[in-house]
C-alpha cells in the first residue's frame, strides 16, 4: 500500500473470517479494503484443522438451560445451515480446497455419559437436525470405534482451510476488493474509522471489521474480559494402513477430550489437550509430551498399530462463557463490527458472522443478529461451558 486510501468498508483480518466477510460484501457491490499485518491467509488460517460441523461447545439441552430453549433451537438451526451455506459456497465458486462431505460423531467418553448423549439426541430431532443415536456394538460395527455410544450426525464436512481462504480472496478481489498484506495498523487515538499505517498513509472507511479471532482481546479490553485464550495441541500422523470406516468426523465428551479426522493420504489429524494459554514459549514447550499423548489416546479409540507422527504443533483460540461467538457492534466503537467466531466451530461462526455483517451494514433485517451480539453480555444468563470439544483453530493439515 503506497498512498492513502478511503473506503466503505475495511476488513482487519485476511484469514477465513475476513475472507468471508469480505466476499460477501464485494459480492454486494460495497467497496471494500482488507488489511493484514502477516501474509494472506496465516495466522489462525494455517492453524485449522477445518471440521466443519454445526455442533456448538455448548450441548443444545445445556444451552436451553443458558439462553431459552426458542433461542439455542435457533442458534443450532442456524449452525446447522451455515455448514450447508460453507459446502454451496465452495461449489458456487468452484473452489478446490479438498471438500469432502463426511458423517460426524460425538462419541461417549465413558458409559456414565450415555443418558447426557441420549437427552442430547433427542433434543436435536425436536429441533429438526437429523441425528441418530448408535449404542456401542451399533458404534463398532458401523465406525470399529470403541466406544459405549455415540450421536450420528449426517451432513458435515472437511476441507482446505489454507486454500479455501486464498480462493475466497481471489474471488473478492475480481469483485472489486482491494488486498494489501503486510500492512500494519497504528491506532489515531480518539478515531474508529480512520487507521494509519506503518509508513504514514491513511486509512479512511464507513465502517470497519475486526476479523481477528483470537487476537483481538488484546486490541479491545472489553472484549478480552468476555473471553479466555486457551492453548491447543495438534499432530498429523504419516500415512495409515487402516483407516475407521467412512472417515467420519470424530469428537467427543471427555475431558482431556479429542477429535479427529482423515487428510490426504491417509494421514490422521488428532487434536485436542487443550488448557489455558499462559504464553507461546511455554505453550510450545509442551509440544512433544502432547503429542505422545494424543497418540496414544487414540490407539485406545482406534487402534492404528506402528503409525508415526509426521508433525506437531500447537496453538491459541478464545472461548466465550456460553459457547457463541460474538458477532455485531460495540457502543464505546461506533461504526466497528466484531466477527469473532470463536470455540470449536470457528468456521461455521465465520460464515454466519459474514452474512449478518454485511446485512447490517447493507441495513438489510437480521433477525438472528440478536442470537450473538454483545448484548447478551448484560442479560444475567449466559454462564461458563465446560470446554469439550474445541476443534480450531488447531492444525495446518499437511498437503
């Protein structure tokens, strides 16, 4: 970026969320301007395992209980058709990210967690999310995982993350986005709108969206007390001779807890081990003893002999009190939406986030708006979830 700029809309974040938001608007016709400080597409991008389900952190039957049963119905309805809204996008535009539709298990970690799985199953078919409920022979049979019992979900998917974003990019650019990468911001105290860069030019927009997941808290003070960064563990194992039937998503109620699923090659992606993040140096230190760990955690679910780890890594995502994202405006910014799709389905959140920034921004109604804005902070109800399946962002998948 060479010279001052002005826009209707600047995107901070060129990772799957800003890449998201900002097609969506380009696609509208809006002028837009994404700005990242790294390389396009890093970040967070390179670190997703990309599981794209509509399960939220917080199970339906405990969300009910947190938030109204009308509204968590809502909010799973939603999820569950932005994961469709993901997979029409990457055909829509002809993207090759590696899409792959696959079923999804949430799996039982031990028996005492069979009636809590049960009340779960249930809730979602009153929803109308169509699931089914294996006990542990149905388990095995159908998957080989040893396990008391699962819920099985059928439509979910898996892809790219890396290229998916690249591709959305690219396709925001022919509409008319203009991308700049390596752009650092420097804030103009007492100014929302207008941003100056690290070599002196300005930035000058109608609105501005923080599309920078986790390290966004340490932007906005008000948005760090509603959140905690928590340290993620990783591996990709080199190719196995054996893989579960139907390569379907794993993830699951235990605590340590893991999730999983196939990569090119018969490759294995096992995540999981999470715990508050303190800082990166020691976050990393921790690398090869959770690696070992995953490993052998899930030998236990499914046995995969002498199968080597090929790489390890780890990583920081935020997590929310109700396990929603908070999407939408703050008062003490006027003009500054937030699209923070944080927890285990950052992905999904990121689509939703899209659709409803650019429906408020086009001032076009959005009812669903309300499900994840910040307002719900000062509604008394929303209360910590226990943090069971966090999913991303976690892995840069190997190629």
């Amino acid at each position: 970026m060479n010279r001052s700029i002005r826009c209707e809309v600047l995107v901070v974040g060129s990772g799957i969320t800003g890449a998201l938001i900002a097609f969506h608007l380009a696609e509208q016709g809006v002028d837009v301007v994404v700005v990242d400080r790294r390389n396009l597409a890093t970040g967070s991008t390179t670190a997703s395992t990309a599981l794209i389900q509509y399960d939220i952190d917080t199970p339906l039957i405990k969300l009910r209980k947190k938030i109204g049963p009308h509204r968590a119905n809502a909010v799973y309805r939603l999820s569950r058709q932005s994961v469709t809204e993901t997979a029409d996008l990457v055909k829509r535009l002809r993207i090759k990210c590696d899409l792959a539709r696959r079923p999804s298990l949430f799996l039982a970690h031990s028996e005492k967690d069979l009636p809590m799985l049960k009340a779960e199953c249930s809730a979602r078919r009153d929803t109308g999310i169509e699931v089914e409920f294996l006990d542990g022979p149905s388990l095995h049979k159908h998957f080989s995982i040893r396990r008391s019992g699962a819920i099985l979900s059928h439509i979910a998917y898996q892809l790219d993350p890396w290229f998916f974003t690249r591709e959305l990019l690219i396709a925001a650019q022919k509409l008319g986005a203009r991308i700049f990468p390596g752009v650092k911001l420097l804030p103009i105290p007492g100014e929302h709108l207008l941003h100056q860069t690290a070599d002196g030019h300005r930035i000058a927009a109608d609105h501005v969206v923080w599309a920078t997941g986790y390290e966004t808290p340490q932007q906005f003070p008000e948005i760090k007390k509603v959140c905690q960064i928590n340290s993620t563990y990783v591996i990709a194992t080199r190719p196995a001779r054996r893989i579960w039937p139907q390569k379907a998503l794993i993830w699951e109620t235990g605590d340590p807890y893991l999730y999983a699923r196939t990569a090119r090659g018969n490759r294995i992606i096992i995540g999981g081990l999470d715990e508050p993040f303190a800082n990166p140096r020691k976050r990393d230190a921790l690398i090869p003893a959770k690696s070992q760990k995953l490993l052998r955690h899930f030998n236990r679910l499914f046995p995969l002999g002498d199968v080597q780890i090929e790489t390890a890594w780890a990583g920081a995502f935020a997590q929310t009190e109700d396990g929603l994202p908070y999407i939408g405006q703050l008062p003490a910014y006027p003009g500054c939406h937030f699209a923070l799709g944080y927890g285990g389905n950052g992905i999904t959140f990121s689509m939703i986030a899209a659709q409803l920034i650019r429906d408020d921004i086009l001032h076009h109604p959005a009812p669903a708006e309300h499900y994840f804005s910040f307002n719900r902070l000062f509604s008394g109800r929303a209360q910590l979830a226990a943090p069971h399946k966090n999913r991303g962002p976690h892995a840069h998948l190997p190629l």
